[in-house]
C-alpha cells in the first residue's frame, strides 16, 4: 500500500490526496488554489457609521448596498440591513424630537 509523502500515513490508489494531510498523492495531481472571498461592499460600512452616528442618511445609503450587493455579490448584506432599520429608527427619532420642538412653544 502506498504510503503519503507528506505524513507517511496509508493512502489508497485511488486517491488523488492524502485523507490525513490533504497533499497530493502523485506528482500529477495539483491541489486547487482556494477561492478567494468577495470584499465587504463599502456602501454598506459607509451605511452602517452613517447609522451608528445617528444619520438618517443610513437609510439611503443602505438601500443603495443592498441593491448593489444584490448585483454583485459582494459581502456586507447584513450590515446593510442593520445599517437600513437603524436609518428608519433615526428617521421615527428625528421627526418625533422635531415634532416636540415645534410644538414645545404652543
């Protein structure tokens, strides 16, 4: 039985890689390279400190990375999300603190 050039553990002939090490088992077999992953859209980071800092534009902005990330697959869909619900949640505060202090005189 053939043994891994890499840990020296059995491997089967019909392996391609070694089940222990995960090195190839014969000079013709090739370990794929990884995949790389998609970056973090920056509208949505964008977004999400608009929203931490108490800016209503958190809404817009997370609408716009939310739309994006739908056509281009990037990360950052949940922080859109979080970024766009804390934008509504300024938006509700705002107004009731603007409403409070047009009617405070009256």
């Amino acid at each position: 039985m053939p043994e891994c050039s890499s840990c020296a553990a059995s491997v089967q002939p019909e392996w391609k890689f070694c089940i222990y090490c995960g090195e190839p088992t014969s000079a013709d077999d090739v370990r794929p390279a990884p995949l790389a992953t998609p970056r973090t859209n920056p509208i949505a980071i964008l977004a999400l400190i608009l929203a931490a800092i108490g800016g209503a534009p958190a809404l817009i902005f997370g609408h716009i990375a939310i739309s994006q990330i739908k056509e281009t697959g990037e990360r950052g869909l949940v922080l859109a999300r979080i970024a766009t619900i804390l934008g509504y949640i300024w938006v509700v505060v705002w107004g009731i603190l603007l409403y409070s202090l047009l009617t405070n005189g009256n």
